[in-house]
C-alpha cells in the first residue's frame, strides 16, 4: 500500500516543483511602479482600427474646448486634458484650452510648432494620436518626442511603461479649434483645443 501511495505524491512533487520552476522565470514587479489596472491590459484590438470620429464645428462658431481638471497623478502637472489615461498637460496652453502661437513658433511653411508634454498613467501599450481642425481647413500634427513614429498621418507610439512622462509637439497649420484623438487598445478619448 505504502508503495500504490507513493507514485501519486511522487506526481504531485514533481507538479509542484515544475510549478516553481516556472515562476522563477516571471520577472518581479517593480514595488515603485504602479500596477496596471486589468481595464488596461492589451487587447487585440488595435488602435488603428478605431474610427476617428473627432467633433465637427461651423466655421466662426465657438470652439469647444476641453476644460483642464486638477492632477494629483504621476508626473509633473498641475491639470491634464481628457479622460486618458494618455494625457496632454494643460500646463502648456494658456486661459481657455488656447495653444498660444507666437512669431517664434513660426516655421518657414507658415506652420507653428508648440511644446506639448503628456503623461501616461496605468497604461501600457500602443497608442494612436490623430488630430484635425474641426472648424475649417487646416492640417496638424502631435508627436511625441522619443518614442513612435508619424505614419499615414498619424502618430503611432508603444509606451512600455505604465507611468510614461511624453515630452512632445503639437504643429498646426495655423489659428483655429483643433480636436485629437487619442487610442489605445482599452480606450478613446478626444481633448479639443483652440490655436490662436
């Protein structure tokens, strides 16, 4: 009898053991950095796959700006834009949501090119940003700066970390209410702005 019970915890210590084993290969979890909440974890849908579907304004009409709210998160910021949780910091457009453009700003083919800095909190991932003039004509872009790649006029980037600190750019063609569309693979969401 001692010998029939012997080979089912055999089996069982051989289970455990290879169980353990594989965990040891899991690498640890950075006790300083937040965890990801599961609401993002990737998905396989791709942000690319998501319609724009940014605000349509009249031209003269006002524009519909995101109102700054208080930021108590990661990063450097008194207020974000947006729902996130890829933020724009409002820190960088003055009264209003306004993206102030100076003569400085100016570049030879009559575009502006501003700082913009935005924080990542809780996600990890690719991330689309697309961005238009709602209230007329005009063509604008926002890029981060060492991270992604402007493509098929977009910006497509992969934030590896949960807390991301995205020095940036927005370049637009001149005045107007812009909007941008921000995707990852758990989320959209659009901040509008006004260039003046």
């Amino acid at each position: 009898m001692a010998a029939a019970m012997g080979i089912p915890v055999r089996a069982a210590v051989l289970v455990l053991s290879a169980v353990a084993v594989a965990a040891c290969d899991v690498p640890p979890r950075d006790a300083g950095a937040p965890e990801t909440p599961a609401s993002a974890v990737r998905s396989p849908a791709a942000p690319a796959a998501r319609p724009l579907r940014l605000p349509r304004i009249p031209a003269g009409a006002a524009c519909p700006t995101t109102f700054p709210r208080p930021w108590s998160g990661p990063g450097v910021a008194t207020a974000v834009l947006g729902d996130g949780p890829v933020y724009p910091v409002a820190d960088y457009f003055g009264d209003g949501t306004v993206l102030e453009l100076r003569a400085r700003d100016r570049r030879p083919d009559g575009s502006y090119v501003k700082k913009v800095r935005w924080i990542g909190a809780g996600y990890r991932g690719p991330v689309l940003l697309r961005v238009g003039r709602i209230d007329g004509n005009g063509t604008a872009i926002i890029a981060f700066s060492y991270v992604g790649e402007e493509r098929d006029g977009a910006y497509h980037a992969e934030l590896s970390s949960a807390v991301s600190d995205l020095p940036g750019t927005a370049t637009v063609s001149g005045p107007g209410c812009y909007a941008v569309q921000v995707d990852g693979t758990t989320f959209t969401t659009v901040v509008v702005f006004r260039a003046a």
